[in-house]
C-alpha cells in the first residue's frame, strides 16, 4: 500500500498549482482521472487576466496573483505568462459597477471607433480597463505540474478517486485500477466533480455547481485583429478578443447548468453568440473555425472554497474557482497552502482574509 501526506484529486490548474506548493514540505500524490492533466476547464478557458472579474472578494485574488504571472521566479519559468490587451467594457445605459481598486477610464465614441473599427452606432462609450491581459494558460499549467515533479510529487493520470474510507486519522483511497493509498489528507480539486469526489469520501457536498459556457472561434472579413482589447458587454451578454490576425474567440457569455462531463458546445449557443456579435460590429462573418465548451463551477455564493471541512477532518476543499480559476491561481494556491500546512501565508496573501472562502460558511457546525 503506497502512503503519502496528501492525496490531490484533480490534476487541472488547482490541483498542480496547490502541488506546487505543497511538495516541498510534504510527499503528495496527485491523481488525474483523464489520460492527460487539463482535459477539462483548465485546457478550455479564454485565458484572460481580469481584475475586475468575479467581485471584490475574488479580485483580492487576482490583484495578488498579477505579480506571479507578469514576472515569474527564473526558476519557475524563464518567461512571464501575461500579454496585456485591455479590456473595454461597452456600456449602453448606466456605467457597471467594479471593485473600486480596479484602474478604468471612460472611453468615448470617437476612441471607441478608433480602438474597435466597424463598432455599430448603438454603443456610445466603454469603460476601459488597460490591466487586462491574455494569459498563457498551457504554459503556466504546465511549469506548476513540472514544479511539482521537481520537487518529487507523483502524478498519476488515468487514475480516478474511486472510493475512500476512514483509517485511523487518515483516509484510505482507491483508485481506478484496484491500486490504494493512504494519505493524511485529501485535497479535493476536482473541478465541475468537486461534489461527487466529496460523496466518494463520505463527506458532504457543498452543492458546488458546474456551468456550461461556449466558445467559438470565428473567422472574420477584417484583419489587424490579433491585439484588438478583449471587447464584452458591460450587461454581460457577451465578449470577444483577437486571436489571429483576422480570428476572434467569442462567447455568448451563456452560463447553463449542467452535470459534471466532457461539456460539448450546443448549435443555439454558437447561433446565440453569434447574433449577439453581429449586433456589434460590421465585420462579415467568413467561418466558424472551432468550437468547444467548458465547465465552470461555482459555490453558491460564487466565490471559491479553500479550506479544511468543519464536519470531516482531513479532508479539504480547493474547488468553486468559477470563471476566474487561472487568473487567481498563483494566490489561491498559496492562501490554499497556509491553510493546509496551518503555516504564516506567504507574503503574496499575507493581507487576504481566508474567512471568505471557507467551507465552513455552508456547513450549521461552521
Ligand atoms: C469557456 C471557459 C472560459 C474560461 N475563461 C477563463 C478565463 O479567461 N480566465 C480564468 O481565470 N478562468 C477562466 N475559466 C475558468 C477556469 O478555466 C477554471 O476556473 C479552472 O480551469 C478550474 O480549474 P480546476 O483545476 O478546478 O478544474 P479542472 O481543470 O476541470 O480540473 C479538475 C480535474 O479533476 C479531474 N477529476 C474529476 N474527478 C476525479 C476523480 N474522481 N479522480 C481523479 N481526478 C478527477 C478531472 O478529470 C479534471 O481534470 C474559464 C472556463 C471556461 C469553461
């Protein structure tokens, strides 16, 4: 029977950027119930750094992480993960609300048209938020898990949690294969399966749901477009961003309940977002070049969870990362750590007040 500290259930970039931190101290195991690590959410996001995204609670977070993922350690990675693009929040009626450490200016037609050429006349004015970037998502997933295995953590994909049961103060796991583990501690960081892995351990779930979203890459009768801003509706009904010099990834902003799965796009959806385009520039559309689907997954309060549960000791919670998952990774993963290993935070949070996200605000014990 093999035996760890920590058992990771998940390898997306919750799991590998919470290995990261915690292999150095303790030997952690994580396992992965795809054939590759970021199969789901993490390999499906549209890879933007918003501080305004998710509330203020969240843009703590995000604020926090912006350091890391501009300017990484040498060791880490030899290049930062961030290209800036800016975001123009366009604004029909009344201006929307952002957490009030968020950097923005107003951007009137005549700008607007310069920075969006063929924007319709509907839209008279944005609110511009210049911090936003695009986030190299692949690359940062991949140095956590490399961090990770340097530091002698073992990944394990095609091995999904099956079961776990108590043992003595710990928990013995299977996985997939027959294989076991004893481990300390388990970590659940298993996305839109966040709930179903609690329910395998006998602990339970939070009521932590997954929600589909859609993407479609278009190709479009306009070129120049590779560093055109990150382009959504202030009433969030949509958002778009150069890719190529004449692609746009766009999303409908659509958020629909569904079971944890291999999300697949839906015709109405790509239709949705499509007709929602068209009401905002002139450019002609020339074909859809991909789509796909992803699922985000939220607490109830839609802010993440981090934290031991109140009701089953050993087991902790590093799941609900929502919309925001990659843009707040480097700081959840160290808030996350102080908590785990019950040590000072690191510098990174040391001013963010775990309270927020713990488990222990859904449960009447807590
Ligand atoms: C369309 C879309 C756009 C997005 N855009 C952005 C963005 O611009 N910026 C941003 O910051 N975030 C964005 N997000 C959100 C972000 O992708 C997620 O918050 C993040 O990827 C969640 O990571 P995770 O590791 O929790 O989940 P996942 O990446 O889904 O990883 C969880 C893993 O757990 C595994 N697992 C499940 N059950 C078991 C089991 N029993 N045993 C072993 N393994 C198991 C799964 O196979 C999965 O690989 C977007 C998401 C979507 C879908």
């Amino acid at each position: 029977m093999n035996e760890v500290d920590v058992l990771i259930v998940g390898g997306g970039i919750a799991g590998a950027s919470l290995g990261a931190e915690i292999a150095a101290s303790r030997s952690v195991l994580l396992v992965e119930a795809e054939s590759v690590c970021g199969f789901h959410s993490t390999g499906r996001s549209a890879a933007f750094w918003l501080e305004s995204y998710g509330g203020p609670i969240v843009a703590q977070l995000s604020a926090a992480s912006r350091a890391f993922l501009d300017r990484p350690p040498r060791d880490f990675s030899e290049s930062g993960f961030l290209r800036t693009r800016g975001d123009l929040h366009l604004i029909r009626d009344e201006l929307p609300e952002l957490p009030p450490s968020v950097e923005t200016r107003i951007v009137e037609r005549a700008e607007l048209e310069k920075l969006v050429p063929g924007i319709k006349p509907e839209w008279p004015r944005a609110l511009f938020e210049p911090g936003c970037a695009d986030i190299d998502v692949a690359a940062l997933h991949a140095a956590y898990l490399r961090r990770f295995r340097q530091l002698g953590g073992e990944v394990r994909t095609d091995s999904a949690l099956v079961s776990a049961t108590r043992q003595g103060s710990g928990w013995r796991a299977t996985l997939r294969d027959g294989s076991g583990t004893d481990a300390q501690v388990i970590v659940d960081a298993a996305g839109a399966w966040a709930d179903p892995v609690a329910t395998t351990c006998c602990v339970q779930p939070l009521d932590i749901r997954p929600k589909r979203r859609t993407m479609v890459q278009l190709r479009v009768g306009r070129s120049g477009l590779r560093s055109l801003p990150l382009v959504d509706d202030a009433a969030g009904t949509f958002y778009f961003k150069g890719e190529g010099d004449r692609t746009i990834w766009l999303s409908p902003h659509d958020e629909i309940d569904s079971e944890p799965c291999d999300a697949a796009p839906e015709e109405i959806d790509v239709a949705t977002a499509i007709d929602r385009f068209q009401t905002v520039v002139d450019w002609p559309i020339e074909a859809v070049e991909r789509k796909w689907a992803g699922l985000r997954s939220f607490a109830l309060d839609r802010i993440p969870v981090y934290g031991f549960d109140p009701d089953a000791p050993g087991f902790f919670w590093f799941a609900g990362q929502g919309g925001f998952g990659i843009q707040t990774a480097p700081a959840a993963a160290k808030l996350a750590t102080a908590l785990l290993l019950r040590c000072e935070p690191d510098p990174m949070v040391a001013d963010i007040d775990p309270a927020p996200f713990s488990p222990a605000r859904f449960r009447l014990s807590g």
